[in-house]
C-alpha cells in the first residue's frame, strides 16, 4: 500500500468512527469537498501535507496522532 492509500484510509476510518462523512470533514477543516474527494482519486498521486494537517484540525487530532497507526509503521519505501 502506498502512503497516500494509508492517508486516505486513516481519513476515511477516522470519518467512519466520528460518524461523519468525507464532505463534513472538509466543512470542519475548512476546505472544499472537491479537495477532499479529489484526495481519494487514484489518479491522483499526492497528497500535499498542508490538506492532512488543515483536515487534521478539523477533526481535533494532531499529526503524530494521525500518523501513530501500525498502518503507517508498516509502510514499505516508496523508492522504486
């Protein structure tokens, strides 16, 4: 899995344990829907780490506890 299915899995779990979905996370975190779903595009290849801490915020969580999941410990290089 690549870092950016990670981030987008961990945003999509935390949505699910909230109860809330991926368009309220972008209304509390100040960002447009469209940045939010464009996120989950995998035709898109990024995620730029200005949107993770703006979308971070909104949920009231830092960024070491977005990033503190087995998920992200057990992530493979990207280095090809």
């Amino acid at each position: 899995m690549s870092v950016k299915d990670m981030v987008v899995e961990r945003f999509c779990e935390l949505c699910r344990e909230r109860g809330i979905r991926l368009n309220e996370l972008a209304n509390l975190a100040g960002v447009t829907p469209s940045t939010v779903y464009s996120m989950t595009d995998p035709k898109r290849r990024d995620v730029s780490i200005v949107t993770v801490k703006k979308l971070c915020d909104g949920l009231n969580i830092s960024l070491g506890q977005f990033f503190s999941t087995p998920g992200f410990e057990t992530l493979e290089q990207e280095i090809q």
